[in-house]
C-alpha cells in the first residue's frame, strides 16, 4: 500500500521512531529508508515500510506492506508480504493519525 504523509519538522528518521518503527536500511542510492515493526514481540509477522522524503514539501512517500514470514531461500528477497486487506489498512491509518499529530 502506497500513501503520503506530512512529517513537519521532524526528520524521516525521527517520524519512523515516533511511529514505532526500527530503521533497518538506508538506500544511498535512492535515499529510501527501510524500517520494521514487529505485531507480537516476535521478528515476524512485522509491518515493512520503505520511506522517502521530499524536502521541498516535507511530506514522505510511504510504501507500506506486511512480512508474514522471513524469506524462504538463502540469498533470496521474496517473502509472504501482504500489500492489502485489514491490517495493513489499519496501519497506514495509524500512521497518518500519528503524522497529523506530530
């Protein structure tokens, strides 16, 4: 799920913490930051996010999806990701509540 949300002053990072979430991974390239929250305490099932941000409007472009489970082969990026449905509705609405805040 694809969305934008404000972060004012903060910085991507700041916001990512305020939203309860752990960088993982800094792009060079691209900028785009990487982060996680875990649903249960546990490394899976956890909330993905791929962040980045415009300057000019301080407004963050926000990639959002749920990892059920750790990739299944050595080398390999796929994972049992969710891009819809409830939850991940759910989160992206608590994150934009908690960027309006903020």
């Amino acid at each position: 799920m694809r969305f934008e949300v404000g972060i004012g002053n903060d910085t991507m990072l700041t916001a990512l913490r305020l939203w309860g979430y752990s960088p993982e991974r800094v792009d060079e390239r691209t900028g785009e930051i990487g982060a996680v929250r875990p649903l249960a305490g546990m490394r899976y099932p956890r909330f993905h996010v791929y962040c980045k941000v415009s300057e000019k409007d301080r407004a963050a472009s926000v990639s959002l999806h749920l990892d059920h489970k750790q990739p299944s082969y050595e080398g390999s990026s796929a994972h049992g990701g969710e891009y819809e449905g409830p939850l991940v509705e759910a989160e992206a609405e608590r994150i934009k509540k908690m960027a309006s805040v903020a």
